[in-house]
C-alpha cells in the first residue's frame, strides 16, 4: 500500500502516538502517558467507520495484553528479587572486594576476571547477554589504560581500598 493511501485511511491513529511522546516529554510519568494515549486511541479510532471498536473488542484487548505482559512481569519479579538479595546480604560488594584481592589489586587482572565472571554467570540465562558485560570491560580497561594516573599508559598496580 502507498504511504499516502495508508495516511488518509488511518492517518489519524497516529495522534497517541504523537501524544504518548509529546506526554513523555513533558515529564509525565509512563504510566500516565499510557493511560492517556490508551484513551485517545480508543477516542481516534472511533472517529471512523473502519477503525470504529466494539467494547466488546476493547475487554479482549485488554485481556490479550494482559496476558501478555504476565511473561514480562514475571522475569522483572524475579529480578527484583535477586537484586534485592545480593543488596541486602551484600554478597555484590562481597564479590567486588573478591575480586579485586584475587587481582591483588591489579586492574587489568581485575577487569578481567570481571569478564570471565560475566560470561559464565549471563550465560546461564541466555547465550548473548553476557557480550554486554565483556564489552564493557573491555571499554573499561582501555579507557583506564590510556588514562593511568602514572601517566605513562602503564596499568596501575596499587591496591584500591
């Protein structure tokens, strides 16, 4: 279909969607912002024959998104729950302090183990993410290499307390 076509058939659907940026913008909070743009898409699509939705269809939708977001609710449950625990316990500045004594205190050894930590923790959930942990310090060390306190480029081998 012609961009054109689409726009005058359907062209006023994308007023929440302007609308959800213009709210998001402005400071409102998401939840806010949604809500309004929820209503507005229900008001829009009103306007014509076409796009006109029966309450009816409107309890689906809510019930199919429903549905939908208990996957993601359920994951950011979970973690909530394991940060809350490494925060609490303080096994994460446990495992910080770990790490930088096994390195004794070298920060190119530290970086490192930090990797090979976040290859082998992330890749227990899924294969990818821990690319994102390695990427970072990689970018970590060289910024840290070029910047030594020292001056010299070298790596700084002084302990951290």
């Amino acid at each position: 279909p012609k961009i054109g076509e689409v726009l005058k058939e359907r062209g006023h659907l994308l007023v929440p969607l302007i609308a959800l940026i213009y709210l998001l913008a402005k400071g409102y909070t998401p939840m806010r912002a949604a809500l309004v743009a929820i209503l507005l898409t229900i008001g829009c699509a009103m306007l014509r024959k076409n796009t006109r939705i029966s309450f009816f269809d409107i309890v689906e939708g809510l019930e199919k998104g429903a549905r939908g977001a208990l996957g993601v609710v359920a994951a950011t449950a979970c973690a909530g729950i394991i940060v809350g625990v490494v925060t609490l316990t303080g096994l994460g500045l446990r495992l910080g302090s770990v790490l930088v004594d096994f390195a004794d205190g070298n920060l190119f050894l530290t970086l490192i183990f930090t990797m090979v930590y976040n290859c082998r923790a992330s890749s227990y959930y899924d294969g990818c993410s821990h690319f994102s942990g390695t990427h970072v310090c990689l970018l970590l060390w060289n910024h840290c290499r070029r910047n030594a306190a020292c001056g010299t480029g070298s790596f700084c081998r002084r302990r951290y307390s």
